[in-house]
C-alpha cells in the first residue's frame, strides 16, 4: 500500500524517483495531454501508440519540445498556452500527465478544473511533484524560505505547494497519492508524490 504521507516514506535517491516518474508516464494511453512538457524530457517513457499533444508556456522549451515531438513520430500538436486555460475542446483528451508542473503554474484550482475539463468521462489524470513537507517541520521552513527565490529564477517554481484537497476540490475521483521522500541534500529529503485520479 502507498504510504499516506512522505513522513512515513522510506528515504531515496532522485535517481529512484526518476524511475517511478517514469513509470507514472507510462500508465497514460490514448490520446495524452502533457501539461508543462519543457523540453520532451518524459518522451521516452511514453507507451507506445499514444497520440501525444504538448502544452508548454515557455518559448525557447517550446521549440526544442517540437523539434523532437517531431523526431518521435507521435506528435499531434503543441500547444502555446498555459494550463490554467487549455485551448482544447471539453471531453477531448483520454489521459493528462504533468511531471513537475503543479509548482509552476499560477492557479493550481483553475489547472486541475481544465485538467478535468479536458478530460473525457472516466479519463486518466496523472502528476508527478515535488511537494511541501509538513507545515512546522524544518524542511518546510526551509521551502518556505527558498520559495520566493526559486519562483523568481526557475519559471516560476514553488517549493512549497499542496495538491491532493485540491485534486479532490476539483471533482476527480479515485484520488490517489503514492508518497515518496527524496534526498535533495545531505539531511534534506524533501516529499514528492504520484497524484492519480479520473474525471
Ligand atoms: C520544472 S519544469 C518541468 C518540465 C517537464 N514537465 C519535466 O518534467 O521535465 C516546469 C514546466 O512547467 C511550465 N509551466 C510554467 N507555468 C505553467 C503554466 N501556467 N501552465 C503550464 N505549464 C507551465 C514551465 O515552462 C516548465 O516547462
């Protein structure tokens, strides 16, 4: 069973993390949204025979991103815009995966209600984060602190965000959250999580 909270997680490397990211990727099929792609950095994990579609904010990510959607042979689109309002039509998309991006966006709330949006009946919502530790500890404090900062030179990067209430705010069901805690630095590990959910 998934730990219920980071706290009770065993301690690991972000090499490990990477590979249970890469294996949440790997659940999504159909024809996937990847909110906040960046540079194509999840591509090799996806299966095989999805029809992928790319949103990305960020100019210069955006065109590496294309570039090698493009060599991937899978791309449909990539779309120029921000998650908080996604140009596509409501019932769409069978899967939506985002990897590290619920730290960046804006509005947590207006993302997930387009994550859903988007979303046929049933279809698949998947998110990979580094999340905030529990409010009182050291390493909260210690997000709290670098937050204002990383927001400011890493797009937009918060160190210290919560999704699950908000995931279930929004109306997804079967709410899922499989815990990790990831050592950052020697003495800091910091939660990440697995969020899965259905429209
Ligand atoms: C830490 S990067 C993660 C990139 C990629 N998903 C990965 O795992 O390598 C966060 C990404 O979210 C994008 N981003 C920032 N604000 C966003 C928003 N409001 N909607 C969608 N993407 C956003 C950034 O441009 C950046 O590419």
């Amino acid at each position: 069973m998934a730990p219920r909270s980071a706290r009770s997680a065993p301690r690991e490397r972000w090499t490990e993390f990477d590979a249970v990211r890469g294996r949440a990727v790997a659940t999504a099929s159909g024809t996937v949204l990847e909110i906040g792609a960046g540079t194509g950095g999840n591509f090799e994990d996806f299966a095989r025979g999805i029809t992928w579609i790319g949103l990305e904010p960020h100019a210069p990510s955006r065109a590496t991103l294309q570039q090698k959607a493009r060599a991937q042979g899978h791309l449909r689109d990539v779309l120029a815009a921000r998650s908080e309002r996604i140009p596509l039509e409501a019932r769409s998309v069978d899967s939506v995966v985002g990897t590290f991006v619920m730290c960046s966006v804006d509005d947590v709330a207006a993302t997930l209600a387009e994550c859903r949006r988007v979303l046929a009946p049933g279809g698949r919502l998947v998110l990979v984060d580094h999340l905030a530790a529990a409010p009182g500890t050291g390493t909260r404090r210690l997000q709290n602190l670098i937050t204002p900062l990383s927001r400011r030179i890493d797009k937009g990067c918060r160190y210290n965000r919560e999704i699950t209430d908000e995931i279930t705010a929004a109306g997804f069901s079967e709410v899922t959250a499989d815990w990790h805690r990831v050592a950052v630095f020697p003495g800091v590990a910091i939660p990440c999580a697995v969020h899965t959910a259905r429209a």
